[in-house]
C-alpha cells in the first residue's frame, strides 16, 4: 500500500495526557481506525476589547486567540480490534492475558491461544486514559490532537451494522504537516446490527430497539503547570461514571413497569458474537456483564386507537452487593496489545 494524502484517523494511547508542549510517551501500537465522521473544533475564543473605553464611540478589534478548548466527536463502526481501543480509552485501564486453551472467557469457554481476552475497569483517579490522534480528509490538509479524552462512547445498531459514538475533549488540536503515513486497517468487517444478543429481564416485553453507553463526566481544567493558551489538564467530574442506555418495547408490559417503581434490579448481558474469528473456529466476541441492571425511567405511548400500546424505559448498571461488581466488559479478539510505552 503506498502512502496515502488524507483519508486516515491514526489513534494511539497515550502513557500520560500530553498537553501544548508535551512530552509523555505516545504507545507503539498504532491503530487506524475507519471512522466515517471525525471533528476536534479547536474551540478559540478571542480576546475582546470592544468594551473599553479607547476615546470613541466604537468597538476595538480582538487581539487574537484568548484560548483554547477543544473537543470533538468521532464516528464509525464497530470494529473488533478498535473496540477494544476505545474502551480503553473510555474505561481507563485493561488487563490482556493471551490465550492459552486454559483461561476462559465470561461464557466458560477457553480462549485459544492466538486469541486474547481483554478486561476493561474503570479508573477511580482524577486522570483518564488519553489519544493521540492524527488525521486528515483524502485531499489532504492535516491534524494533530493530543490529550484525546473520551467523554461518552454510544453504541446503537444503524444500517446493519453496530456502530459508535464518540464525544471527544482533547488538551491540544493543531494542524501539521503532512505526517507521511501508510495506513494499514484491521483485516475483519465490523459487526452486523443482527450479531448482539441481550440477556434480560425475564417477562419483559419484546424488544423493539437497544443502545448502550459509557457516560464518564469529563472537563478541561487549566492548573496552571504550563504557558499555553490550551488547557493543561483534562479531568473527571466528581459524578460517577454511567453504563446505560434506552430499551424500547414492542408492547407496555407490567413486568417491565413493575421493576421501575419497585426498583427491582436484574442481571442483565450484552453479548455480541461476530461471524468471523480471531483464531481457528473462535469468533471475535464482546460481553458488557451488569449483575444488578435496573430501570431508571420509563414511559408509555400515549394510549390510541391502534393494535398495541408501545413502550420505552432508561436503564442502567448499577451495583450488586452479591457479587459485589456493577459492569465487567471484555473483548476477546487478535489483537496481542494495545499499548506499549
């Protein structure tokens, strides 16, 4: 493949945010990624004089760039391979064990080797994971951000394929030169709309529609370590992170009304099985485990005259004090690492 102009997203982790001027190693382990949509606005906002008193009756032009404040989104398909990129990203923090035919994956099935199992957890410090992205449209015209947080990762199933969301803030966005860089992209199709499985509540009506997201509350912060017109820290919010998402119903059920207003938690999987394998007959697999799911909201159709009343309910993961978890995701895929520093 030869060298292309544009026409790229080149994602790797980051071992420590890099703000304007930063030095943390970037990882090894590139990844480009085939999103279909990808903007980081660098946010400026200018400095204004227009209220000063200058010997006249007219308003003085800004000085420039007062700062920055960047963030974006980033959109496309699921990927077994980018997956797991991104939920580190949105996590934190995985631990990657190669399989060996003995260790199991969350269904008790042994991972062989040349497959590897990926297990997601979610960071209790103020820092979360970061990119570095580099990118560019086919015609050219290139981008660097660096300090790349995940804000909020939205899965849903749109033209038969699952497919993702990415609410970005990033420390710092500029253009560069072009990087001259040889895209290379993960050799299996993402997973079909048809390729996820829901374990839910038992006497639920029939599901009409799903999505999941990971929701972490994060914001740019200036601390002051460095001269620069970009923030120099991004930061979690005090609020915890939210694993969750909508479930619309085919029909309104009281067993699905009746665990709303008791609070009834159940244990509840996402499982998507892909149809092709990471190794020999073993597929590329993704589980999203909450032992204690619950409704949060829910809402009936206005009541017409038509065949059936529809319904939809919020849901959440929250925390089970039997087995005292509240969300565990693993990916077992091909992919050996995805982060060397």
């Amino acid at each position: 493949m030869t060298a292309s102009t544009g026409g790229y997203i080149q994602a790797a982790l980051e071992q420590a945010p890099n703000a304007e001027g930063g030095a943390n190693t970037v990882s090894s382990n590139l990844f480009y990624i085939p999103g279909t949509t990808i903007g980081i606005d660098p946010k400026m906002t200018p400095l204004e004089r227009n209220d000063e008193l200058r010997g006249g009756f007219y308003a003085a032009p800004h000085s420039g760039a007062a700062e920055y404040n960047p963030e974006g989104s980033l959109d496309g398909r699921c990927y077994p391979s980018i997956m797991g990129l991104l939920l580190w990203a949105t996590c934190g923090a995985c631990t990657t064990t190669a399989g060996n035919g003995v260790i199991t994956d969350p269904d008790s099935a042994a991972v062989p080797t040349g497959a590897y199992k990926h297990v997601f957890a979610f960071k209790t410090s103020e820092i979360p994971q970061t990119l570095q992205l580099i990118y560019a449209p086919p015609s050219g015209g290139f981008w660097k951000a660096q300090g790349v947080a995940i804000d909020e990762l939205a899965m849903k199933a749109t033209g038969g394929a699952q497919v993702f969301a990415a609410k970005l803030l990033a420390l710092v966005s500029k253009q560069i030169a072009d990087p001259t860089l040889t895209p290379s992209y993960e050799v299996a199709a993402p997973w079909r709309a048809g390729e996820l499985a829901l374990t839910w509540l038992a006497g639920s009506a029939i599901t009409k529609d799903f999505d999941w997201s990971i929701k972490n509350g994060l914001a740019h912060e200036r601390q002051f370590t460095t001269n620069s017109r970009y923030p120099d820290s991004v930061i979690y919010q005090q609020n915890l992170p939210v694993v969750g998402g909508s479930i619309p119903k085919r029909s309104f059920d009281t067993d699905d009304w009746n665990a709303l207003v008791a609070g009834t938690t159940f244990a509840a999987k996402i499982k998507m099985t892909h149809s092709e394998f990471a190794v020999g007959s073993y597929a590329h697999k993704l589980w999203v485990e909450m032992p204690a799911c619950q409704y949060v909201s829910g809402k009936q159709d206005d009541v017409k005259n038509e065949r059936r009343t529809e319904a939809t309910f919020d849901w959440e993961a929250r925390y089970d004090t039997a087995t005292s978890k509240w969300c565990t995701i693993t990916v077992c895929n091909s992919t050996p690492a995805y982060a060397t520093f």
